[in-house]
C-alpha cells in the first residue's frame, strides 16, 4: 500500500510538472524566447511555470485561503492559459532524450549516467517516508499546514512562520493535493530539477562527461541527499532558480538579449522569495544587467520584475507588522512588541556557534566551515571537494560570461551568508554554482596542466565519491524500510519522528474536550487538536517579561482562549516558577497523565531516548 500511494503522489507530481512546462513554454514562445537545447527549453519553461504557480498560490493563500477545489482550480486555468505549450511537450521529451543520449555515448559517460539515475531514484525512495524533518515539523510544514482552508494571518506564536516564502506556497499545495508524501516529492523534484539546471550550465564550460560528474556529485553530496530527501525544508527552490538567472543572463547579448534580461530578473525574484537571504541575488543580477547594457532602463525593468516575482512575502509581512523582513527590522519600523527573549534566542538560532565578523574570523569561516560542521551548521555535509579543488578555478575561462556571472552569484550569496549568519546549511542554494565553476577548473586543469594533475583530480572525486556513498547508505537505511512499506507509518513514526508520541498522546487526551491547549513542545505538525505553541524560545505572543506572576499568566491564557495546558517535562525554564505558582494556587489542574520516550538532545541518529512525564493540565475558571 505505501508504494502504491507513493505512486498516485508521482502521478500528481508529474502532471504538476507537466502544467508548469506546458505554461512556461507558451510564456517563451510570446517573449520571443528560444532555447537552443530542448532540456534548456524544459528548465526556463518550468522555472517560469513554478514561479507563477507560486505566486498566485500565495495571492490565494492570503486573500481566500488555499482548498483543494481552489488548487485544482489554479492548476485548470494555468492549464488552458498554456494553449499551444502542450504540443510542445511530446517534442521537447524525445528531443531532450535524444541530445542526452548523443552527447553521452562514451562508456564513462554511461557509467556516470546510471549513478545519477540511482542516487535519483534512492532519494525519490527517502521523499515518499512520513515527514520526520525537525525543522520542518517545527514551521517548514507546521505554519502551511495551520494556514489551510482559511485566510492566511499572523502566527504570532510561531516566530518562524514570518519566514515563510513563496516556496511554503508550494509545500501547502502539495499539502492540499496528496499530505506530506506529495509536498516532500516536490521538493525532490526541485532537487532533480536542479540538477538538470546544473548540468546545462556545465556543459556549456566543460566536456560531458566532467559535466556529468558534478551533476553526481550534486546529488551525492550528503547536504543535498538529506535536503531534497527527508529534511522538508523549501530552500533548494532558491537553487534551481539562482542556475536559470545564470543560465539566462548568458544569452543576454544579441537582438534578444534584452528580454533575456528581463527573464534572468523574474528568476532572480523568484529565488529572493523562498527566504530573506535571497534578496543578494536580484541585488547582483541587476548589477550584472547593467555592466553588460550600460542601460538604466534595462536595469529598472530588471529590478521591476524581481520584485514582482519575489517582493509577495515582503509585502505580507509589511501588512501584519510595518516590517517586511519581519522581525529584524522591527526596531526602527515595525509595530509589533517583539518578545526581546524570544529575539534572542532567534538571533542565536540562525547564527553560527562561532560566528565573528573580524576578518581573520571570516576568512576561517570561509576555509572551516566543511570541516567544522558543528560550529557552522552542518557545513561538513557539503563535504570537502569545493575546498579541494578552489585553487584550480585559476584554470576557469574568466572571458566567458557565464563563468563571471555564476562566479558573482556564488561570491556575493558566500560573503552575505559570512557577514550575517555563517549558517553553511544556508548556503545550499550557491553549492551548485560552486560546484560547477570547481568543477570547469578541474576539467581545464586536467587538459592543461597534465597528467600527474588529472590523475589528482580523479583520486580526489573517488575519495569524495565513497565517502558520499557511505554517508548516504547509513542515512537512508531508517527510511527506506517504511518507503518500501516494510515498516508501518506508526512504527516508523514512533522510532523516528521527535515529539511524536507526545503528540499522540496530545491528540488522545485533548479528542473530547473542547478548547484551545498551549503545548510547548517544538515539533508540531502532527497535531490535530486546536493549540497555540506556548514556548517564549519561539513565541513572540509568551514574553517571560510580561508573564511574571498568576495573575497575568491567567489573563493571558483567558485572552488567547486557552482551555488546557501540556506540561511536558516540566515547563520552559524561563516560565516554569509562575506555572507552578499557578498549580500550588489550584489554578491548573491535572486532567490526565502520563509517559512518552522522547530522543535526548540532538541524537536521533544515535536513537537514545529517555521516558518523559507528560501532563494535560485544566485551566480552571
């Protein structure tokens, strides 16, 4: 039953696609647009597609609430808006399967071919288990899920949900669509397209089958393996599009240059609006379009179509709070009192462990970080092959456009990234440029310098390649048992998902009471019952400030309507004396208890568990 499911979400999945390509083509064809490979042709007619599905989702979402009939019905009209762009699809799929196969008829070539298709098709096999991301059950998926079915509004309990891009749009359509099964294979699908995108941009600077290789070694590398698998967080969008502006700021010289231009613009925009830190990319491409048009004009309507494609978040956070970047820039404009402990603690969230900005600090940052990963965010699982091969981007062709365009893309999304956060997970989005000019140099290198340099490079890609493939075969091996439906959903749930069984327990206890619960775990989505996330870590509503004694406390739960509160191992430290204050003085009272294993800090992977006491608390009138 799981692979049959699994299969129906595939079929949504490809019609969605066929949708997206089918509009984008017949958006091209009235641009006066023409690609000169069919694959090229696919990638900018999807990127168009997705980037307006997006968009209108989000219009959706906040003005009316996104349905199932409201989906169906978005899909219908790109559907018939595309006219011409069907027929375009037959030839576009044979074409594409044509080039591939003439330009990779070497036996290497093959060879690299097939891993592609196997490390493809094993993380299509991870994106079909039950959700279990941490992030994602915290907001990724949590904050679409709560906006379902009604008019999108402030979540002022859920910090990170003001992070919320137009790449969340698509994880709640694929939530109304098909569940978490659906909305986790789109994000696969954008890792694919990805690295489809990546593999266009490479052949254009190195042979096939170098360009071959960085595809794999894209999907291999166990950051991506992880983040277009099972993680659930929409950030690889930002990627697929920072490659087509790239892609398309390449073709921007002759009679059409100008529209491609335009086009790089709305790619540009719509990479910016998967999350704040995007906003560098239009930032450069504008840039760019200028140097190469010496035209303000040309450069306006760039920036007029960033913005249209990616300005929709921005505007709706500016509505709820008179801060577009919600909350950092709420000091000087916003209007909403921020809780300064949940701020903090935010701060630190999307900060590095050694984050600096003295030079020498940086400079460490930027030569670390795939080697430190607990001290810069998982840098380590990007591996070390952009670290190894940096020195041969001397050997890169810097007169063509392409490279000094992709190497502008890169640099600025790297050195924004060490001045603000030197998160390395938040650079998934600059890893494929990366790789791609790393990968140009090698291929150069190898010609050039000979063959003591070329035998170099390819030891270097074995190690890197076993050391991806056994990353990733001891990561896959929890998930594919359910994925192949020789484990139950409960069961792997259970031994996988944190918070799980105290959800369970939640949603047991809370089925015939009526009420809103205040829960302070972190991981949320499983949830089922009316709640409100109660811990001040990221809350903006629960201000340890303000919530001094029982009096405010009960003012407080009376006004947000909270009938019941969780104490699930005790409560957050910087509220627990007021809460129990309030027990002592009879104003929580126990309904029904019990014990729930719940993973010890962040060591899922090892499985150490622990019994948690977990408490449904009445608040009495």
């Amino acid at each position: 039953m799981a692979l049959i499911g699994s299969a129906g979400c595939v079929a949504i999945l490809f019609l969605i696609f066929l949708v997206t390509v089918a509009f984008g083509s017949q958006v091209l064809k009235r641009m006066g647009l023409a690609a000169e490979q069919p694959l090229d042709e696919i990638l900018f007619s999807s990127g168009i597609g997705f980037a307006v599905l997006q968009l209108v989702a989000g219009i959706i979402s906040f003005a009316a609430g996104l349905t199932l009939r409201s989906a169906i019905a978005l899909l219908l009209i790109m559907s018939v808006a595309s006219g011409r762009g069907w027929k375009s699809l037959p030839r576009l799929g044979k074409q594409s399967l044509r080039d591939l196969a003439e330009h990779s008829g070497s036996r290497i070539a093959k060879l690299i071919g097939i891993g592609i298709l196997f490390f493809a098709a094993l993380e299509a096999l991870l994106a079909t288990a039950p959700l279990t991301g941490s992030d994602a059950m915290h907001y990724h998926f949590t904050a679409p899920l709560l906006e379902l079915g009604k008019p999108e509004h402030p979540i002022f309990w859920l910090t990170h949900s003001f992070f919320l891009g137009l790449g969340h749009e698509l994880i709640g359509l694929g939530l109304v669509l098909g569940g978490d099964k659906l909305a986790l294979l789109m994000i696969f699908m954008c890792g694919c397209l990805t690295a489809a995108a990546l593999l266009q941009l490479a052949r254009r600077l190195m042979p096939m089958e170098w360009a071959l290789s960085a595809a794999l070694a894209f999907l291999m590398a166990p950051m991506v393996f992880w983040q277009i698998g099972t993680a659930g967080a929409p950030d690889i969008w930002m990627g697929f599009y920072v490659l087509l502006a790239a892609l398309a700021m390449e073709r921007t010289s002759g009679a059409v240059g100008h529209r491609w231009m335009v086009l790089a613009g709305v790619y540009s925009g719509a990479a910016a609006s998967i999350k704040y830190t995007g906003w560098i990319i239009p930032a450069v491409i504008v840039v760019c379009v200028f140097w190469i048009s010496k035209s303000f004009l040309w450069a306006a309507l760039c920036s007029i179509a960033a913005a249209a494609a990616g300005v929709f978040p921005l505007l709706r956070n500016f509505v709820w709070t008179g801060d577009p970047f919600f909350p950092f820039l709420n000091r000087w404009m916003g209007n909403i009192p921020a809780n300064p402990y949940g701020m903090k603690l935010l701060q630190s969230d999307i900060h590095a462990r050694a984050f600096s900005t003295q030079p020498l600090a940086i400079l460490r940052y930027l030569t670390a970080m795939t080697l430190t990963g607990s001290e810069y965010g998982f840098g380590n699982y990007f591996g070390p092959i952009v670290l190894a091969f940096l020195p041969l981007l001397f050997f890169c062709d810097w007169r063509k456009r392409l490279v000094w365009v992709g190497a502008a893309l890169w640099f600025s999304l790297l050195f924004a990234n060490a001045l603000t956060t030197q998160m390395a997970r938040f650079l998934l989005p600059a890893f494929p440029l990366a790789l791609a000019l790393i990968f140009a140099g090698a291929a150069d290198a190898s010609r050039k310098a000979g063959k003591g340099v070329r035998s170099g490079c390819l030891a270097t890609l074995a190690l890197f390649g076993f050391f991806c493939l056994a990353s990733d075969a001891l990561y896959a091996r929890d998930f594919l048992p359910v994925s192949l439906g020789l484990e139950s959903r409960e069961a792997f749930l259970d031994r996988m998902a944190p918070d799980y069984e105290a959800a369970q327990f939640i949603n047991a206890a809370l089925a015939t009471r009526q009420g809103n619960a205040l829960i302070f775990n972190r991981h949320l989505f499983y949830l089922r019952v009316p709640y409100r996330g109660g811990n001040p870590d990221s809350s903006w509503a629960t201000n340890p400030d303000l919530l001094t004694d029982p009096a405010a406390l009960l003012e407080f739960l009376k006004a947000a309507d909270i009938h019941w509160v969780v104490k699930f191992d005790g409560y957050p430290d910087s509220l627990a004396g007021v809460f129990e204050e309030c027990e002592k003085q009879g104003m929580l009272v126990p309904e029904a208890q019990g014990e729930v294993e719940e993973f010890t800090g962040n060591s899922r992977t090892l499985n150490n568990r622990r019994l948690v006491p977990i408490v449904l608390m009445r608040v009495a009138n």
